[in-house]
C-alpha cells in the first residue's frame, strides 16, 4: 500500500510521529515474517521545501506531486489546539494550497484520510459535506459552526465514508495508523497493536469534558453551570429554560447547534463524568446513583454500561490505576 503523509508547518509532533512508527513498525514485523516486500511505502510530502513541526524539528520532505500515485492521502494534525490559532491557520497561504491539493487528490480518486486537526482540512476542502465524519471532541464546536454540510459525530474514533477517513483527537493519529494496518492485513493489525500496546478505542465519548465544550456558547455555558446545580433533581428542559430566560425551543436548539446533542443527553454526559468522579473515590454506587438523581443504582449501570461499555467493578479497577 502506497501512503503519502502530507505534513504542513507547524505539524504535531507526537501524531506524526505515531502515524509514521506505527507504519514503520507493520513493516519491521512483515520483515521478520520473510514478507520481501514491505506492506506500506510511505513517502513524507509537503507543499513547501522544507517543514519544521510544532516542536521545532526540521522534517525531510519530497515535492506534494512526487510520483507514483498513492494508495492513500493522510492528513496529520497541526499544533493549533485553540479555536482563534485554529480559524488563523487555516488562512495560510501553505494550509490553503495543501487544501485545494487535498481536493484535486480526492477528484482523482485517491483514499483520503485525516486525524484529530488535519480533519478540519478535509472539510476545507469540501469533500466531507454530506458524509459522516468525526473530529478531535475538543473542536467539535467550531467545527460544526464552521462545516456545518457534515455529519459530525465526534463521540466516534474513526469514521469510513466511503474512500474518505477520518480519525479523532490527538492520539487518533494512531488509530488511523491502526486502520490502515487492517486494510492491508487484519491479522498484522492484531500484531502491530500487541506490539507497541494500543487498545481498543472505538469511541472518544469516554474522554469528552463536557464543561470544557460548554464554554464555546454562552448560553450553553449558563445551561451547563444550571445542570451542574441540578445534578441530583433530575432533568427538566422546562425548568433549564426558565432559567435561562428563554424558550425551551431556543434552548434545545442552541444545545444541538454548537454540541450535536440534545440537552439531555448532554445531561447524561454530566452525571456519567460525576459518577466516575465518586467511583474514583470510592463512594458507594447507591450514594452515586443519588448525587445525579437517580432513586435506584441499577438506572446508574445501565447508563454506565450504555455510554462507557464497561461495568461499574471494571471502572473502579480503571480509575484506581
């Protein structure tokens, strides 16, 4: 499989570095497998002579066009973790010609695929509107602002639309590397992520802060800060917007817009991260299930169980280190 990995100025340098040594590894194992030939070729190019990453290393690169054709088109992150960095950067005059490269690859037929930021630029360049794609959670709500023709779920780590992939935040870069792998075998897959230990993460929904999204909107913001208040009285989307001084229409409307969800379900993020908070301190599951308002805790595993996939002793194993 050919790869072509096109690194922009100020590229984050652990996702590159992920993508690249996870490739790098698949064909080492092939190696020691008596495979002649190593499964992936991967050539590093850029718009540019030359690209110093994020960190400030100097990266070797060949000219965007240098044949032969690639297989696939991966676009890594940049380093612009703030919305304002983010909107700036995507202005460059280097980030804009690598879009419209993106685009006419994408005409020609190539496999594009792009992790945590680098997805930001395949919407840039048109070819998300319509799909389903995902994004790092902590831009999701620029993103939708900004991209709004997409189908963005940002709870997914990895999405396939068709010849179009897109992977999440910042060590998503490693489970695209990963996804690549199972293309091209899925039992070097199996191998590779024994190797260098990467679980199984289908879902970025675990990892989500849900005050951090809030603070995108201000309305959302004060919502936030009333459920937060409202934790163990339960949810009322009447009572929210009364609050708020507003309709509950323009409330739930907002919600959607700026998070993709409905205000209950962003309710339900909250009490799952204040359940895990109490489970990390060992409180017991029936004072849990009261703190977010819930009279039984067998409600409280379910809710567990349906948004994190895993039981309430599995947790406390994992939060406890």
């Amino acid at each position: 499989m050919r790869v072509t990995v096109l690194a922009l100025e100020g590229a984050f340098d652990t996702g590159l570095a992920v993508f690249l040594d996870t490739l790098g590894t698949a064909n080492e194992l092939a190696a020691l497998q008596g495979v002649k030939s190593p499964p992936f070729d991967v050539r590093l190019v850029g718009v540019r002579p030359q690209v110093r990453t994020a960190m400030g290393m100097s990266v070797a690169i060949e000219a965007a066009d240098t044949p032969p054709r690639p297989d696939w088109v991966v676009v890594p992150a940049l380093n612009a973790k703030q919305p304002e960095r983010l909107v700036e950067a995507l202005g460059r005059d280097d980030v804009r010609e690598a879009v419209g490269r993106v685009r006419a690859w994408h005409d020609a037929g190539l496999g594009i695929a792009a992790a945590c930021i680098g997805t930001f630029l395949l919407a840039e360049a048109g070819i998300l509107d319509g799909r389903e794609a995902t994004t790092t959670w902590s831009l999701a709500p620029l993103f939708r602002r900004r991209y709004p023709k997409v189908r963005l779920d940002d709870t997914r780590m990895i999405i396939a639309s068709g010849r179009v992939v897109t992977a999440g935040a910042a060590m998503g870069h490693l489970d695209l590397a990963l996804w690549l792998v199972r293309q091209a075998s899925p039992e070097m897959a199996a191998l590779v992520a024994r190797m260098l230990l990467i679980d199984s993460r289908p879902s970025q929904a675990k990892y989500i802060i849900p005050d951090f999204l809030a603070h995108a909107d201000p309305m959302v913001e004060r919502f936030e800060r009333w459920a937060r208040v409202n934790l163990a009285r339960g949810f009322s989307l009447q009572a929210a917007a009364n609050a708020l001084a507003v309709s509950p229409r323009t409330l739930q409307r907002r919600v959607e817009a700026v998070l993709g969800r409905s205000p209950l379900a962003f309710f339900q993020d909250m009490r799952v991260e204040r359940a895990q908070h109490l489970i990390s301190l060992g409180y017991d599951l029936e004072q849990i299930a009261e703190e977010i308002g819930y009279a039984e805790s067998a409600t409280l595993r379910t809710l567990l169980r349906r948004r994190l996939g895993r039981g309430v002793r599995q947790l406390r194993a994992e939060l406890r280190g």
